[in-house]
C-alpha cells in the first residue's frame, strides 16, 4: 500500500466517522458548516501501520478512550489562524488540512483569560478618634482586625494615632453613618427601605426611635440606628447609670439614717433627758373648764403636736414657752405650750386633741427627750 492510498482511506475513515454521529460530532473532525461538537469527545480513532510477513502494508484501525485534556477548545478559520496564532507563535497544537477550510485548533488556556474581572472596591476614609483601637474600630464597622489591618497596610504592632487616616471597604457616607448612628432621611426612602439597607428589621427601628407609625417620616429629618456597636455601648452606659443611681440612694439612705440619728440623740441642742410621759385629750374631766386654753394664754386645737412639762423642767432644765423638743420613738417636733401640777417631776403631758381612746392607749412610758 503506497502512501498516497494510506491518505485517502485516513481521509475516508475520519469523514466516515462524521457522518456516523450526525447530531453531535467529535470535535477533532469538523467539517464545514457544522458548528456543534462534542467537547470531550468519548473515543479518539488512532491509526497504527504494521507490516505482515509478505511485507504487504496492513493498516490496524485502534480505539482508545480520550484522556482529559487541559486545553480550551473552539472553533476557528484558516484565516484566523495565520493571523491570531501562526503570525504571534501562540498556538500549541495545530493540525492544518487543506481539504477543509475550517478546522479544530487546540489551544492552551489562558488564566487570564477564564478568570472574572475584579470589583473595584470604593473606599472610604475613617479619622482616628481619642481612645481608638483597631479592635475597637473593626468591631464599629463589623470587620476582622486582620482585614482592617490588611486594608490600611499596618503591621500586627502598628499603633494608632489621633487623626490618623483609615481606609475601610464602605462608601464614605456610609462610613459617616455608622461613626455618627444616624441617617438622614431622603427623598423616596421609607422606614423598611432604610431598615433594609442597614440590615435592620422594622420594628426594631420603630422602637428604638420610639415611633407611633412606620408611615410618618419627614425629609431631612434624622433617624437612630440600632448598631451593634451601639447598643453595647448604651447597655454598659445603662448599666454604669443604674449602678450609679443604686449607689446614691445607699448613700442618701444612710446619711437621711445618720441624721435622724443624729437628731435623736442630739435633738435642736444638745441636751437629753429620761421623763415619764404620759397623754391627755382636750375632755373636761382631764382638764379645767377650759381644755382649749392652756397656759401662758395659749390657745391649742385637735392636731397640735404640743406637750404640758412639769414645773422643775422649767426651772431646772431651763425649758420655756415655745421649746421645741423631739421624743423619742416619736416623729417630728413638739413644742412646749402648757404646764403640769406642781406634784409632778420630770414628767411630760402628750396633746392627743379629741382622741381620748389615743391617749389611753399610750398610757404611761419612759421616753427620752431632746432638746
């Protein structure tokens, strides 16, 4: 068999091979006008010549199953191929027939090439304040510390200084947003539009700005965010307020506590006394003829706070008309408006007014005074 007949039956078992799969074809034989191939085609014919004992050529047809390839495949022109590969020396594997006019080119990958373009980040400009950290600064804008150090070019042991300018992966009036948590109402937003863009939900927003509707927004008008960052901070500030507000009523409780302590045992002066006290009502038969008259000419009425003393403590203790006294185990001040009989001593008479059943009650007891 000369080499022109191994040609032609080549030729002949490849286009035989086409029309065998006439909807889906193999793209290694691709004639014109088919535009639909198989990819990765499942079988490649391969041609093996041996020769037999009577040194005759014998031409053995072999099916081998295709292996993967790394390759990106399409269909391209003669044309195109002097001008886009030949001519720039890129193409890999080129197989060139003159009997088709459109043939299939395996051609490398291109990386480059397959891969998606990039998204351009907007950045936005975030200023130092006193008392910021880069934890403390991620955490405000729900980033890790290693992304922010990453976007800013900072090292693990890069201090932070007041004004210091960062970059942070956020359009810079949403960067303005968050550092100031709140947002300005605009044109065509509603309270669900802005809970979405924030990532809130509605009735969380509702509440936290202490709305009566949803529907009532006002143009220009500002509206608090719940931010994360925020809300911790006003929980520990609510904590820090009522711990505060405990501490000064403990303390406001004990001082009230030592005062009227201090009132009991020192009174207006500093005077105490042991007396026996006893109560009277304004009756006829616990007064004279006139209940509502005491002495000194003092003109006394049911609720009062008055007592009666004995003689010495006037003369003794050097009490008088109109001295104020505190008893003890009683609140508030009594003041002296009437005298007791002669017989008695260190003794004080308690105006219970028209409740005679009151002062019964009380009968006789051993108080101290101050005065």
């Amino acid at each position: 068999m000369t080499k022109n007949s191994l040609k032609h039956l080549l030729l002949i078992l490849l286009v035989s091979s086409v029309a065998y799969s006439q909807k889906i074809v193999d793209c290694r034989v691709l004639t014109e006008g088919r535009k639909i191939c198989n990819l990765y085609g499942s079988k490649l014919i391969t041609i093996k010549k041996t020769i037999d004992k009577d040194d005759n050529a014998k031409l053995v047809i072999e099916r081998k199953r295709k292996k993967h390839l790394n390759y990106k495949l399409g269909v391209v022109s003669v044309e195109d191929i002097w001008d886009k590969y030949v001519a720039d020396e890129k193409l890999t594997h080129l197989r060139i027939d003159k009997y088709k006019p459109i043939i299939y080119t395996k051609v490398q990958k291109d990386k480059n090439l397959t891969k998606e373009p990039k998204k351009s980040i907007v950045y936005g400009k975030y200023i130092v304040l006193n008392g910021d950290v880069l934890s403390k600064i991620a955490s405000k804008f729900e980033l890790k510390t290693r992304e922010l150090r990453k976007f800013n070019n900072l090292k693990g042991d890069a201090r932070l200084r007041v004004g210091q300018e960062l970059r942070l992966p956020f359009a810079q009036n949403i960067v303005d947003v968050i550092v100031s948590g709140k947002y300005t109402i605009e044109k065509g937003d509603s309270i669900s539009s802005i809970a979405k863009k924030f990532g809130f939900k509605t009735k969380q927003l509702i509440k936290y700005n202490r709305m009566k509707s949803k529907n009532i927004i006002i143009v220009g008008k500002s509206i608090k965010l719940p931010l994360p960052y925020i809300l911790a901070k006003e929980a520990v500030a609510n904590k820090i307020a009522l711990a505060k507000k405990k501490k000064l009523a403990k303390k406001r409780a004990l001082a009230q506590k030592k005062k009227h302590k201090v009132n009991m045992t020192k009174g207006i002066g500093k005077r105490k006394l042991r007396v026996t006290a006893t109560a009277y009502s304004s009756h006829s038969n616990q007064t004279d003829s006139t209940p509502f008259l005491a002495a000194w000419n003092n003109r006394i009425r049911p609720g009062m706070r008055i007592i009666a003393v004995s003689r010495d403590m006037l003369t003794k203790y050097r009490m008088k008309n109109g001295t104020r006294i505190r008893i003890g185990g009683l609140p508030g001040y009594y003041t002296v408006r009437d005298k007791m009989n002669k017989r008695y001593k260190k003794r004080i008479d308690i105006y219970m007014g028209m409740n005679r059943r009151k002062a019964l009650r009380w009968g006789k007891r051993s108080v101290v005074i101050y005065w």
